[in-house]
C-alpha cells in the first residue's frame, strides 16, 4: 500500500530531533541503571500479593525501548496474573509484546535501551535468610544430647556439618516472601532467575553455545543454581534431567555437542536446563515454533507432564492458538503492549468478545471448512512509538463506534473469569458489563 505525504510526514524525524531524543534518551537510561545497581534495602522490594492464590501478578507493567526515532512502549500498561499450578497462554500477533512481557518478568530485557520504566510484577519467592551481615544462613545436622535436646553434630574435626537439600546441594534457612521483581536490584534478582522461574526460548539453536557439550552447559547450570553441589552430584542431576525430559541416551548426549542432535532433542536439552533447579514457574517463549508438528506434540505433552511433577506453573507465550488450546488454563491476548482480553480457555475460545480475538480465531485455518483464502485481519498494527489516545484497534475494527475515538477504553468484568477492554461490553471503566447479554451470545 503507497505511504500518503501526510503518513511520510508523520514517520519522518529531522537530523536536530533525532539528537534531541537521544540526549533526553540517555539521561532516562542513566536514571534507571542507576536505579537498577544501586544497593536497594529488601523493604524497598518486598510487598505483598494481591491473591494469595497466585505465583506471578503483573500490574500495570510498562517497559520501553528508548530509541533514536522515539521510545518504543512494547509493553504499555500490562496487568494479568498467573495462578499457583496453572498453566497461561499469552497470545497476540508478532511485535503485541509478549517476549518483552517473559522478559521483563526475567529481568533480561535489552538494556541499557531496554527498560521497565514503572509498574510491578509481583512474584511468590523462597529467599535465602540473611545474617547481619549480609550472608546465608545454612542448615546444619543436628543430633539429640542425654537430655533430648537438638545440637549440632559435628564431624571428625569437630566442624559443624551443613544439612544437604534434595538436590544434593548446601542447605540454607529460607523464607517465603512476595518480592517486586521490577524493583529488584540486578544482584538480588540473580538468586530467582534459574532457580524460581526459569524460561526456555524460541530457539534452541541460539540458546545453547556451540562449543560447549551438553553436559558441560547443564552441569554449569546446576553449579551455578545448587550452591554446595559436589561433581558426582551435579552430573547426575543433569543426566537425571535429560532422563526426565524423554532422551533415550541420557549419558551419550550429555557428552554431545549441540549441533550433534535435531532441533526437537535440543529443546528438549533446553527443557532439561529449565527444569534443573525445580523452578516454581516456567516461562515458555515459542517453545514449539522451530520444531515440526509431530515434535511439536510431543514437546507440548512433556511441558504437561513435567508440570505435574514439578507441581509447578507455566507462562506459555505463543502466536499459536492451537497449542493454547490445548495447553492453557487460562489466557490472555495481547495487542499493541496491552492486554485486550483474559478469561480460562473456554472464555477465550468460545466465547471470544474483543474484536481482535474474534478475528484471530477467525484467521485460524480448520479442517472442518474449506475456503479459498483465510481470513486475515485487515490493516497494521499502529506505530509503537506514536500510540494513539483511543482504542489501538479502532483503525483495524469493523465494530468501531462513536465512542471508540474517546480515551482508551478501560476493562469490562463480563463474567467473573472474563475481561475485556472494548466499548461494546460496556463504558469500559471497569463496571461490570452492561451488555451481558450481547457478550455472551
Ligand atoms: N531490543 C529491542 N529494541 C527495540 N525495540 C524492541 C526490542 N525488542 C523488542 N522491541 C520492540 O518491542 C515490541 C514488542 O516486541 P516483542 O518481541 O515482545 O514481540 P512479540 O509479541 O514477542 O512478537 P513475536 O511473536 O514476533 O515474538 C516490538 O515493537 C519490537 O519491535
Ligand atoms: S473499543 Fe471500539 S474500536 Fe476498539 S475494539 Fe472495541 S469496538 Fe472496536
Ligand atoms: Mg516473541
């Protein structure tokens, strides 16, 4: 399609305005790496959750990319949870914001031009317990005196002898507590990325360095997440992994070099990376989309297996509304930076009310019908650097109304599971829905 003069115009930035945002730009980054290294106090992080029931809880989470033709607001006010056990599907075309949504819950959003720039992402965390001084506090073995008190047992030197966890490493007093991980400085989120969330990504192939063997990239892992974890051990946690995730020569790959096995086998290798430390949540960025189908199902089948055991959750981002189909519990999609509409799965897939899902679900081919040409939701998504006001689908949206072109509209509580955030369930300020009816038919 030919770009008018006025869209040319719209676009374009003089030489003098480009150098004009890049200087606004780097004071803001210089902000907020300061922010980000400074020695916060636990208080400054630590809060509390709004529902119990929930290990992650995003509230209204903005993260930026400042660049030279202006900052680019990838995730534009997001605000979901996922619960305790559950597994949810973030969906929404190429560029809404999902990776940057995993990535800003990891903490390993680009920087320095990457930066969440405010909201929270409440998370359900066991914290190591610290001393005056800073430092862990480990477990020790104890034993019982002639008078049946616990005191420690000491070893041939007379050294107390530190308590081993289930995973073979140092034993360390806990303690649960709700951390706001956007707050966090970068030292302190290191001791929750790979133990409490850890996250598999797109590509495996990227994902994995080429000149290292499996089993030197695994043990690495383990090292680095079981502190106290001795040689013996860690290895055979790695090789207990590749067992767990379906890799029929578990000591063979793990003296493999990645490019010696086919993509589904290094996802699985990825999985098994993922899974060493017993994460609480795990983050699946596209786990599924560089494999073929039937690898695909059986990656998809492992993810829900290994959620059982692990008694853990899932965030499965994925542009695939099939795999969320079959996956989530609950779901959310994304457009443009925000959440346009959450609800379980059934919500979602039977009774979609965004315009947006309406036409993803539309634009999903089936075997049941056959058609010339699949539906394709016409038009672009709107430049991420100059948003507009009203509602980001209104120029895509063949339901739009009077009221679109009004601020943005805020979410509708259709049902108690379902939300949306479009005028035609309601005045879009967070009432419950005034067009139940219409909603639900
Ligand atoms: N490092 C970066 N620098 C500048 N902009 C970025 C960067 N990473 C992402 N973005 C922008 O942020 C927006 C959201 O990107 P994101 O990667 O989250 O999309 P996505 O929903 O994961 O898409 P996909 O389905 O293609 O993976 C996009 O407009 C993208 O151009
Ligand atoms: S608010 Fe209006 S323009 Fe936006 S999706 Fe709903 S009907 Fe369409
Ligand atoms: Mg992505």
């Amino acid at each position: 399609m030919a770009e008018n003069k006025s869209d040319k115009k719209q676009h374009y930035i003089s030489h003098k305005e480009s150098r004009q945002i890049a200087k606004e730009n780097s004071k803001a980054i210089r902000r907020f790496e300061r922010a980000k290294k400074r020695k916060a106090r636990p208080e400054e992080y630590l809060t509390e959750m709004k529902d119990e029931n929930n290990i992650v809880e995003f509230d209204d989470l903005h993260t930026y990319f400042f660049s030279d033709a202006g900052t680019v607001k990838a995730v534009n006010g997001v605000t979901f949870s996922v619960p305790a056990g559950s597994t949810v599907g973030v969906v929404g075309e190429s560029g809404c914001g999902k990776s940057v949504t995993s990535l800003s819950l990891m903490r390993l959003v680009q920087a320095p031009s990457g930066q969440i720039v405010s909201g929270s992402i409440r998370f359900r965390a066991d914290m190591f317990k610290r001393d005056s001084r800073g430092r862990k506090i480990p477990v020790y073995e104890t034993e019982k005196d002639e008078n049946g008190n616990d005191i420690p047992k000491l070893d041939e030197h007379g050294k107390k002898i530190v308590k081993k966890n289930e995973l073979g490493g140092t034993m360390y007093e806990m303690e649960r507590q709700v951390v706001d991980i956007a707050k966090m400085p970068t030292d302190a989120m290191r001791t929750i990325r790979g133990r409490e969330i850890s996250m598999i990504f797109q590509e495996p192939m990227t994902s994995l360095n080429p000149v290292f063997t499996i089993g030197n990239q695994l043990d690495e892992v383990g090292r680095l997440h079981i502190q106290g974890i001795s040689k013996e051990r860690v290895k055979a946690r790695s090789i207990e992994m590749l067992k767990l995730v379906g890799i029929a020569d578990p000591e063979g790959v793990y003296k493999k070099y990645p490019h010696e096995l086919s993509g589904g086998m290094r996802q699985r290798v990825m999985i098994a990376i993922a899974l060493l430390c017993n994460p609480k949540l795990i983050v699946a960025d596209e786990p599924t989309t560089a494999l073929d189908v039937t690898i695909q199902a059986q990656i998809l089948d492992l993810l829900r297996e290994i959620k059982g055991k692990i008694n853990g959750s899932i965030m499965l981002i994925t542009h695939d509304l099939g795999v969320v189909a079959e996956m989530a519990d609950y779901v959310v999609v994304m457009y443009a930076g925000k959440v346009i509409e959450m609800g379980t799965a059934e919500d979602i897939f039977d009774r979609p009310l965004h315009p947006y899902t309406i036409g993803l679900q539309k634009s999903k081919p089936t075997v049941d019908q056959v058609t010339d040409e699949l539906y394709c939701i016409p038009g672009f998504v709107p430049n991420p650097i100059n948003m507009p006001d009203y509602c980001y689908f209104r120029d895509r949206c063949d339901r739009c109304m009077q009221k679109c072109s009004g601020e943005y509209p805020g979410y509708v509580q259709v049902t108690p599971t379902h939300k949306v955030a479009c005028y035609l369930y309601g005045n879009g300020d967070d009432r419950e829905a005034e067009g139940k009816e219409e909603a639900n038919g």
